[in-house]
C-alpha cells in the first residue's frame, strides 16, 4: 500500500512511519514540525519514505499528498501530557478541529475521486475521561459523559468525524486509542508556556519523560502531581504503531473502532518508585512530595483491551522494565545536550 501519515514526525508517528516502512508499505510523511522543532528519523533516506515539511490543515496540500494513496492515517495534533492541556486548552481545541476538518475534506475528495480506500483516525484514551466504569471498552464513550478538557472533548470529536464522513459520504474508517504511549522522541515542547515542578521546568511532554528528567536533573524529594494513586496503562510505542499498522491492514477493522494498549495497571507513585530506583540504584531512599493536581488529571484510565485481541490479534507485551531500559539513556543525553 501506499500510505499518507499526518504528524509523521510526531510521538507515535515517528514509530508508525518505521512499522509501516518494515511492513513494505510506501509512506509519505507530513509534519511542520510545530511542536518540537526539525526532527530526524533513521529511516529518512529510506527509499520507500517522501516527506513533506507543511501543515496539515492545508485543504490543498492534503488532497494532493493523497494523490495515489490507498491509506491514510489521521495522526497529526497538538498533543502532549496534563501540564500540555493545562497550558494550551484553548488552542488544542481549535487547532486540532481546523486539522481534523481539513483531514476529512481532503480524505472525502480523495476517496471520490482517487484510489483512497480507507482514513484511520488516530483517537485517544481521553475519550473516557469521565468514565464511571472500568475497564473500559469500546462505545462507553457514546454511554458516559463527554470530556471535561478541551483535548478529551476534541478527541471525542474525531470519532464523531470519522462516523459523519462515513454516513454521509462512505468514506471507510478505523479508530484508534492510543493509551499513554511510552517510548523514544518526546523532546521539550516549543512556546512560551511554562510550568514547573518544583525546581524543574516540564517539558510539557507525558509523565515518563518528565519523572525520568526530574529525577536525572537531582530532583529530592521526587514532585508528583496528586497522591500519584492515579492509574495508567504505559504502552510501549513500538507496540502502539505495531496495533495501527494491523487496524490498517485488516479487513475485520473496517468501520470500527479499537483500545490499544497494555493489558498492565501501573499508578503514577509506582512508576515514579520504579524510574526512581532504575536510575539511583537500591540504596538511596525513594522521597517524594505531592503537588495540587491540574483539573484535568484523571484518577483511572483502564482500557477493555478484549477487542483488539480478538478481532486483529493484537496484544501489547512490552514489560514498563524493558520500555524504561531503551528511554532512560535517551532521555539522559537528551538532558546532557540541553534538548530537555
């Protein structure tokens, strides 16, 4: 297939783009590099791989790049951790919705027109932000409040996207829910916001990258937002772009939608111990203080992964031990270079 990836230089898309290349597939890329600045991948130069430096709410640009296209993956977004949806609530709404739209627009024209067969849209684990059952499984987000923060609310929306464009114009879907991606490639997020913890200014990135920081900057006691009771389901990127490659790719996947993610609970506390200990060994004390949480901080975020196992064989395995042994060391030349 050839493949169209918006936000291809992006978190997930850095991994997508290298499981699609790895499974034969011709990608282009898209990204304007909004969040962190130019950013370079190992597959660059691949012969199968084109990317475009632009932006994706570019009606036109979009339309052309699907010129030829069998798939697109709808990944490109203003995203990052709480502290992000705390700083930026306003333009992570309209952003995101300017994206989403021309994403549609351009997808409907390319699927009418051209060789485009189906749009997988990149959702996210926010949609259950006001969940009251756990864990949750797919179409809960249709039977329990919507979300309170913008980000959850705009992410809602993308499904609401991909079910109107098939209902009006058949245009084929997936959704995909990410849950708390963890891996390589998150650097310190371009603004002007700031937001400390304690002595450390965040990077504005999710919670492994800022305890991993924090405790490598020599941050004692360890500043966690809350009691850090909070639960998460820490899911190795590789195995997230392995998951939408396969929702891509398989036909019982077609106007549907799936949880991807590990099948492991992990509270904040406990990861917080555990990066503690990986970095400063057995012997020195775990300390930590707890901040005021943001609004926004959700107590559980449990995913029903039963879906995804059973109708595309997919199962995220990656131990949190294993994930943190490959973004440690990245994490901490990122700091010795000044990028964090």
């Amino acid at each position: 297939m050839k493949v169209l990836v918006t936000g291809s230089a992006g978190f997930i898309g850095g991994y997508l783009v290298e499981e699609l290349l790895g499974r034969g597939h011709e990608v282009v890329g898209l990204d304007n590099f909004s969040k962190y600045g130019p950013v370079s991948h190992s597959y660059d130069t691949h012969p199968n791989y084109r990317f475009v430096e632009g932006d994706a709410r570019d009606v036109a640009l979009v339309t052309d790049l699907l010129a030829g296209c069998d798939h697109f993956v709808a990944g490109a977004a203003m995203i990052g951790g709480i502290s992000y949806f705390h700083a930026y609530a306003y333009d992570l709404l309209a952003t995101n919705e300017r994206i989403m739209a021309a994403s549609c627009d351009a997808a409907i024209a390319a699927h009418r027109d051209g060789t485009l067969k189906k749009v997988t849209y990149v959702s996210s684990s926010m949609v259950f932000e006001s969940t009251d059952r756990w864990p949750s499984k797919e179409g809960d987000q249709n039977e329990v409040p919507p979300p309170k923060s913008s980000y959850g609310f705009q992410k809602l929306a993308v499904e609401y996207y991909a079910r109107a464009a098939w209902d009006q114009y058949k245009l084929p879907y997936t959704i995909v829910r990410p849950f708390n991606c963890v891996g390589i490639g998150e650097g310190r997020a371009l603004g002007s916001a700031e937001v400390m913890s304690g002595n450390v200014k965040l990077a504005m990135s999710h919670v492994v990258p800022d305890l991993v920081q924090k405790v490598l900057k020599g941050q004692d006691p360890l500043h966690i937002l809350g009691a850090g009771d909070q639960v998460r389901h820490y899911t190795y990127g590789g195995d997230l772009a392995r998951g939408i490659a396969t929702a891509i790719e398989h036909e019982a996947a077609l106007n549907d939608d799936f949880n991807l993610s590990t099948a492991e609970s992990t509270t904040v506390l406990q990861l917080a111990e555990v990066i503690w200990r990986k970095i400063k060994g057995p012997d020195v004390p775990f300390r930590y203080v707890s901040d005021d949480p943001f609004a926004h901080d959700v107590a559980m975020r449990v995913p029903d992964v039963s879906k995804s196992r059973e109708v595309l064989g997919f199962t995220a395995e990656t131990s949190l031990d294993t994930m943190l042994d490959e973004v440690i060391p990245w994490i901490k030349q990122a700091v010795d270079e000044g990028r964090l």
